[in-house]
C-alpha cells in the first residue's frame, strides 16, 4: 500500500523545481517575443509583457516583406526536405531491416555489421566526396536532392531502429499468413509492417530532429541556392537584426512550432517504441 511520507513529498518538490528550472527558458522565449522593441529595453527579462503583441510574428510572417519571404521559402523547404526524408527511410528501411534480420545468410549479418559501423562513423568524414558525387549526379541546391542525401545519411539509423523490432517480434504471425498462402511481400505490406507502428514513430521523429535541426549539411548543399533549409535562413536572419531579441525570438518559435506539432502527433508512437511495445 503506497504511504505518502516525507520523502516523497521532498522528491515531489525536487521534480517541481526541476521541472520550473527546465521551462525557464522556453519562458523566456515566449515572454520576450511577445514583447514590443521599446519594452524588451526597458523591462526585465523575466517580466511578463503587459500588453503582449504578437505584431513579431505579423512583421515575420506577412506577405511583401525580403525577410518574412525568405523565412517562409525556408520553412517550406525544411517541410519538402524532412518530409520526403521521412517517407524515404520508412519506405526504404523496413523492407531492409526485415530482410537483413529474416535471412540466414552470412551476408545478412556482415551487412547489418557494415549499416551498425555507418552509425559510428561521423557524417563530416564524408562529406567532400559526399558533395562531389552529388553535384555529379544533379542533387545539389534542390530540395529533393538534399532529400536524398539526408535519406543516405540516416540509413543506416533506420535499418538499425527497425531491425531491433523485427528481431522481437514473434515468427508467429507470419507462420499464419504462410500457411494462408500469402506471399513475403504481402506478409510484410500486410501482417509485419502494420504492427511496426511504434517502430515507424521512433524512426520518424528521430529523423525529423536531426534533419530540421540540421545546419551543416544543408549550409553545404544548398548554399546559394532558393531552397536553403529554416536554420541557415534563421542564421542570416538574426545576424541582420543584431539585437532585436523580440524579433530573433518569434524566429525561433516559427521555427519550434511545426517540429512540436510532429511529435506530439507521433509521440504515442515514440514512447512505446522506447518501451520496446509492438501494440498499435
């Protein structure tokens, strides 16, 4: 029977206090681009506005101006570049997974040894060739081709990610569909990758982190280009504004929301990926 002693009580107040300390400068963050130019001078950073504005986010986001047209270009080619590679590494990625932790062979268990090494291995290695060949083949200042790049980056990722599911999922269900007549692609299209759910959602919000979060790359292959990513367009942007912190806030809030939206959609998935669950 659970007593609710002292300790628990001082546990209690730590979890509070961390989680206050933690939210702090998201505080900051929404305080101060909420805030006009004159009040972000002349109040304390930890004041809340008295008359918040969202003004920032007008001046930013409406139509006509060099600034708000260049956030919103970037904004729409981080959406193109993160969602094409999501859809490329679940498309791709599980059918490798599962063939590579279902097949017997040696050459099975060297290649999933080869995508685990990838893993390790920095991208920044490779980057020089990684741009050569892909200005050979077409793929740099598009946004499809920085897809395409992302997809070969994060591969190895996925195929790793999915292939921990496909190990502890039970032959069980496939035994059934085998004996029903059903072919391996459709056992997989319609028994196996249905109950990936939690798998897919790990893979999906993984990746869009590190592929909206990304600036490297992208400063690399789209440089000069009309499609460059939100966090290269956010590093030009806030060095023009120098020191209007309401201004670079509400850039950086612009930017949080899509990526926010995205896991809370997907973030049943990715807990229960955590738990190792398979239920959908």
């Amino acid at each position: 029977m659970f007593r609710y002693t002292k300790k628990t009580l001082i546990l209690e107040i730590c979890t509070v206090l961390a989680a206050v300390v933690m939210l702090m400068p998201f505080y900051f963050l929404v305080s101060t681009s909420l805030k006009s130019e004159q009040q972000v001078l002349t109040t304390s950073t930890l004041s809340f506005p008295t008359s918040p504005t969202f003004q920032n986010f007008v001046t930013l986001l409406s139509p006509g101006s060099g600034a708000s047209s260049s956030i919103f270009h970037g904004l729409l080619s981080s959406v193109i570049i993160t969602a094409g590679t999501i859809l490329a590494l679940i498309a791709v990625g599980s059918p490798a997974a599962y063939v590579l932790t279902r097949s017997t062979s040696r050459w099975s268990n060297r290649t999933y040894y080869l995508f685990l090494i990838a893993i390790l291995l920095p991208t920044q290695l490779g980057i020089v060739p990684l741009y050569v060949e892909a200005r050979t083949l077409g793929l740099v200042g598009t946004p499809w081709g920085m897809a395409v790049v992302y997809t070969g980056m994060l591969m190895p990722l996925s195929v790793f990610l999915y292939a921990g599911f496909f190990r502890r999922l039970p032959l069980d269900y496939e035994e059934a569909a085998t004996v029903d007549g059903a072919s391996r692609t459709r056992i997989f299209t319609r028994v196996v990758f249905p109950l990936m759910g939690p798998a897919t959602g790990t893979v999906a919000i993984l990746a869009g982190l590190i592929v909206w979060n990304d600036f490297f790359t992208a400063l690399i292959f789209l440089n000069g280009s009309d499609y460059q990513t939100l966090p290269v367009v956010m590093y030009n942007y806030v060095g023009s504004l120098v020191s209007q912190w309401n201004l670079i806030f509400a850039v950086v809030i612009v930017s949080m929301i899509p990526i926010l939206a995205f896991y809370f959609f997907a973030q049943k998935k990715f807990i229960q990926g955590y738990a190792g669950g398979l239920k959908g």
